[in-house]
C-alpha cells in the first residue's frame, strides 16, 4: 500500500532519514505501523537492487544483536553443509530477482537501459547479492522473508524459535 504523509514521517523517523525510492508499505503492523517498504529499482538515477527495506525498530534491533552475536556466521556453516538448503537459497535469489523484475514498468526498464544499467540487476538478488552462495545480511533476508518466505528468514525463526525454548 501506498504510504500516507503521516506513514511517510514514519519511516523517515525509522531511518532517520528522508526515505529515498519509496514505492510502498510492503508489511505493516496490526496497528498499521510500517515494518518493511518496498524501494524503487532505480533511484537517484543509480540501480537499487535491495527491493525490501526493514524498518520495524525491534525486529531491527533484535537481528543486529544476532548479527553481532555471530549468527551470520553459524547460519552460512548450516547452509554450506546442506546441498538443499544451497539449492533453496539460490532458489529464492532467483524468484526475488524476478519479484523486484515484476515490479519495473516500462519507464524504468528504458531509463535503466539508457543508464547502461539494464543487465545490473539481473545478477543481483536479496539484498542486492551477486555470490548466491553467500549470506551478506539478516536484515534484508529478513524484510523480503516477511513479503515472501525464504530458506535464511525460515532459519533465523528456528533460531529464535529454540532460543525461546
């Protein structure tokens, strides 16, 4: 959904910023507060490949603490050591890629081009990833697992999961 001006003060307010590239409010809370926006694919006439942005503060906080507490780290292990968890995460990389390709209209898709940018994001996947292979960042994996589930989000709700247990 499209933000409304006090939506939009919002999120500038979470990113302690103007948001740049807005397209849309891509989960929101029960009470309507934003916690994942959709960015344009083009901003500032540069490629933007990271579709969805994380903004609920307390999920952000919570992923920075397991980021600094080496959870990319142990989850990159879990995911080397698995043939299909390989798969699937390379599986997601590819349907976000055609996700975001969804969401360009024709307009962008010219500018794109004229920029010499036209291939730039064909190659680019959660969070604006080229190695598939890789985890880069929770907070990205995270804010497109809230909009389409994903191999590294269904991890780090396990993780949390059995932390609580």
């Amino acid at each position: 959904m499209k933000p409304d001006p006090s939506q939009t003060k919002r999120i500038a307010e979470l990113l302690g910023r103007e948001p740049r590239g807005l397209e849309e409010i891509a989960v929101a809370g029960a009470d309507g507060s934003p916690r994942v926006i959709r960015v344009a694919s083009l901003v500032d006439d540069k490629p933007f490949p990271t579709l969805f942005w994380l903004v609920d503060p307390a999920l952000s906080y919570r992923i920075d603490t397991a980021e600094a507490g080496g959870l990319i780290a142990r989850l990159q292990q879990v995911i080397d050591a698995d043939p299909a968890l390989q798969q699937s995460m390379q599986a997601d990389h590819h349907a976000h890629i055609a996700l975001r390709d969804s969401y360009i209209g024709i307009p962008v898709r010219g500018r794109l081009q004229a920029l010499g940018f036209s291939d730039v994001l064909k190659h680019r996947g959660i969070g604006g990833i080229e190695d598939f292979s890789r985890i880069r960042c929770l907070h990205t994996w995270y804010a497109a697992h809230l909009v389409v589930g994903n191999t590294v989000g269904t991890l780090l709700d396990q993780h949390w999961c059995a932390e609580q247990a």
